[in-house]
C-alpha cells in the first residue's frame, strides 16, 4: 500500500513539474481561445495562486478584467470579472480531486459555487493526453457558458449541461448529491409508493371480499349456541307434551335460520 500511495504522489509531482508546458501547448494550439486570452490572460500556477509553494495544488485559470466603471456622485468603482479556473488537489493518499471553478463578478456567477469533475482519481490519468484534453475542454465550455461576454455553442452547453447533472456541485459551500441520483432516488420513491399503494389496494379488495368477523355475526353465533342448548333441554321436556315439543320444533327452526345467516357472512 505504501509503495502504491508514493507511485501517486510521484506521478503527481511529474504533473505537477510538467503543467506549464502542458497547458501552454494547449492554450497555443486552441483557436477558440484567443480572445480570453487577450482579455484575461491564461495563469498556470503549480503551487497555487497564492505564493506558489503548495506542493499540493495546481491551478489553471483565466485573470481578471474590467468590464464596467461605476460612478456614484464624485467617486467611481471599476467593475471586473474573475475567469474560470481548472483547479487540481492531491490528497494525503496520492488521490487528486479535479474541480471547475465558473467565471464571475461581484454580481453575477452561477448558483455553484464549483463544480467537481473527479474525486479520488488516480494522479496516472494526467499523464494520459486525452484526459487532459477533455479537461481543456470541460474549462473552455465553462468559460464561455459563465462568463459575461463568452459564446457557448450549442455542444458547450450541452456539454456543461451534463457535468451539472451528472457530477457533484458545490452550492454555499455544501457538497450536494448529484441531481441524477436526486432523479434515481425520486423514482426510486414513487416505485415503492406505487407498489405499496398497489399492495394495500390488494390487501383491501381481499378484506372487503372475504367473510369478516364483526360484532353481528359474533352476536349471531352466541344465540345460535344458546338457541341449541335451549331446543335440546326442550326435546327432552316436551317427549311427552305436545305444546311444549311444538315450542321445541319452533326454536329449531329459529337455530337453523340463524346457522343460515351465518353462512351468508
């Protein structure tokens, strides 16, 4: 395990040693880039931004510039926009985490405040050329869809469209679930809602259908228990007398007519 975790941490570091070269060969060989570059200026900065001595961290990133002047009475403000950033971390495992910051103002920037393309990835992808292209990629679309003045196409936008559905986004400083397991979850609800609404139907229709035990029918085997005690004291009784045996052959009558009635429930 030790030697896999200082295998990531070296190939960060060539990363780390190589990414001036890198993103500047990308940025001169991108047409679609020319005009951030005269207004913002692209920066490279192994160590991060600030100070550059944060073995840890690479950040690639447009500057600033001033797009509006703002007078109020005697004084005035200038107005500037901060470009989008390609921003790299390596954990304490080796592991890096790759993030996308939008362009912005003072006023106006997207509802994340980034997006995380990777987590836990493998520092050996940055030595592969293609993940590194579409990283250029992810951070052009970007800027052009975040920026004041950028001109997304239509492949841009859907292309942001998907890492904002798909990946993780930053929203006031909290890690929100993506919104497609936020979607997978959702129907993942209405199927066991449906299935135990559908199952409740069923068990309901099965209730209603069949016989039920109530206080009637709990009643009526009570009398019909007594009403054949009664007739049998009374056949004994009435063997020799003929109106009480004509009182017996009544309350049979009455026991089968209730036997009936609870067949019936």
């Amino acid at each position: 395990m030790k030697e896999k975790r200082l295998r990531k941490i070296k190939d960060f570091e060539r990363f780390y040693d190589n990414c001036n070269s890198i993103f500047t060969n990308l940025r001169d060989n991108d047409s679609r880039v020319e005009i951030f570059e005269n207004e913002y200026m692209l920066s490279i900065c192994p160590g991060s931004r600030a100070g550059g001595t944060e073995k840890r961290i690479v950040e690639v990133f447009w500057g600033a510039r001033l797009y509006e002047f703002e007078t109020k009475g005697n004084s005035w403000n200038s107005l500037k926009e901060t470009g989008a950033t390609l921003f790299f971390y390596r954990s304490d495992t080796g592991d890096i985490t790759i993030s996308l910051y939008p362009a912005k103002t003072e006023f106006r920037q997207p509802i994340e405040d980034y997006i995380t393309l990777y987590e836990c990835l493998d520092p050996e992808k940055l030595n592969d050329d293609k993940f590194i292209k579409s990283l250029w990629n992810d951070f052009i679309a970007y800027m052009e869809c975040t920026s004041l003045d950028g001109k997304p196409t239509f492949s841009q936008r859907i292309g942001i469209s998907y890492l904002r559905y798909f990946k993780h986004l930053v929203i006031d400083s909290k890690r929100r679930p993506t919104k497609f397991s936020d979607f997978v979850g959702g129907v993942i609800k209405l199927v066991v809602a449906t299935c135990f609404s559908g199952a409740v139907l069923i068990y309901f229709i099965n209730f209603m259908t069949k016989p039920t035990t109530t206080e009637t029918e709990t009643q009526l085997k009570e009398v019909n228990k007594n009403l054949e005690a009664v007739s049998n004291q009374l056949s004994k009784i009435s063997e020799g007398n003929a109106d009480l045996k004509a009182i017996s052959i009544t309350t049979d009558s009455i026991a089968l007519k209730a036997k009936e009635i609870l067949k019936k429930l």
